[in-house]
C-alpha cells in the first residue's frame, strides 16, 4: 500500500522527479492540468483499477539478458521490455480541501493518491498512465509505502530509534519474531519427536481433518512451543507436510 503525490503538467525521462522533462508531439498537444475537472480526475483513476498490463520503466532494476534496466539506460540504451500484469486492488484521490488538485506556482497541479496493489506493481507508471488518460504529461515527485503484507507503517521504527535500540542492546524489544511475521499461514504445534524429525528433513503426517481447508502446496507454519522451527509445504495426495525451510538447526 502506498501514499503517492502525481505531478501533472509534464513528464519526465525516469517517470518520477529526478528525470528531465519530455518534449514530444504528444506534450506540445497535451492540455494544460488547470482546465481539468474533478470528474475527470476520477474516471482516469477509476479506468487504473484491476487487473493491468504494465511495461517496466527503463529506469528500474528489473534485469534483463542480466543487465538492470537503469544501467543501459544511463548509457542512452532503451531495450525492448515485455508488459507485465499486476492487479491494483485500491486507488483513489486523497483531496485536501475538496478538490483532488492541488495548484502549483509554475502552473502544474499536484494530485495524490492512495493506492493498495500487487507486488511489481510500478507506481511511477500508474503516475504517467493517469496523466496518458488525462491527456497531460505526469510524473511522481513523492512516494511512501504505507503498508506491506499485513505490516503497517504504524509498526516502522525509525533508524534513530533502531539505532538507540541497537546501542543499548534492546533490539529484541522491536523485532517482530519470525512467527509472528508469518502469522497469516496455518499452523501445525508439535511434540518433542516430531519436531526431531522435523529439524531432520522428514515429512510430518498429519490427519484429514487437521488439513481439511488446506491446498496442495500451502505453506504450513511448524512449531515447538510457540517457536517456529520450520516451514513445510503441504501435500495433499500424501497426507503430509515437508520441512521446506528450517529455520533452527537441531
């Protein structure tokens, strides 16, 4: 989940307020964002949610031939990238005072925007394609992440806080355990043996009824004593779950 401000008015090079501004036929046609209306505004945002194809902006770190896109694009290189999908959940205007718009002194106007979306989701490009649907350039100039997974920015720390914490050997005070970071998965408590057995690779057979709202291939949570020592990956034609990734050595 993020927070995002979109600068309407011009593009830039790198889709965000870094880049240069663009000069194209499609920029000396474009409308002037003053004359935009809040309607709109809103069928632009609107027309973005689901699921969309998206090209991988030149100034990324997405690789390809092993070679990250912002690295031949310094060098003046543009390859061609495959559109991916992603699915945006939530986006919706944050007006302040009303309008979605706000009024910039060189006559651009600044829009912001909540946007809750899949993970490879760019919102640089979300910024440019609500500026293609309004018929103006548009870049990003700010860009918090609120939210990720299930942890909210309510949960972040700052780094002088992790700092004083790591000076005065507290951080175990505000570090989220590993169980608890995986908390949304399913879970198997176990005994003694089968925790051995577990920490030595060896599949834990469980009951039907201990599986019933599974899937073939879940991630499972496995622990001993409220600690997470392992995380299997259910099989549903076996009855069993495997040890895919053991987090404490026996």
């Amino acid at each position: 989940e993020y927070e995002a401000t979109i600068r309407l008015g011009y593009a830039t090079d790198t889709g965000d307020v870094t880049g240069k501004p663009i000069e194209n036929e499609f920029h000396a046609k474009a409308q002037r964002p003053q004359s935009l209306r809040k309607e709109e505004i809103e069928a632009a945002i609107t027309s973005l949610r689901g699921e969309i194809e998206q090209t991988p902006p030149m100034y990324s770190a997405k690789k390809i031939e092993g070679q990250k896109l912002y690295e031949l694009a310094r060098r003046g290189e543009e390859v061609e990238r495959r559109p991916m999908r992603v699915t945006i959940h939530e986006i919706a205007a944050l007006p302040a005072g009303g309008h979605p718009l706000k009024r910039n002194e060189d006559g651009t106007r600044d829009l912001r925007i909540r946007v809750v979306c899949s993970a490879g989701t760019y919102v640089r490009v979300l910024a440019e394609d609500v500026g293609r649907h309004l018929g103006t350039g548009a870049h990003l100039t700010e860009l918090r992440r609120t939210r990720a997974g299930r942890f909210g920015i309510e949960q972040a720390v700052t780094i002088d806080e992790l700092a004083e914490s790591t000076a005065s050997d507290s951080l175990a005070k505000i570090l989220i355990s590993s169980d608890a970071a995986l908390s949304h998965l399913p879970s198997i408590a176990l005994d003694e043996e089968q925790a051995r057995r577990t920490l030595h690779g060896i599949d834990l057979r469980i009951s039907r009824d201990q599986a019933d709202s599974w899937h073939d291939r879940d991630a499972i949570r496995l622990t001993l004593e409220g600690e997470l020592i392992a995380v299997g990956r259910f099989d549903a034609s076996q009855g069993t779950v495997h040890p895919a990734v053991v987090l404490r050595i026996d």
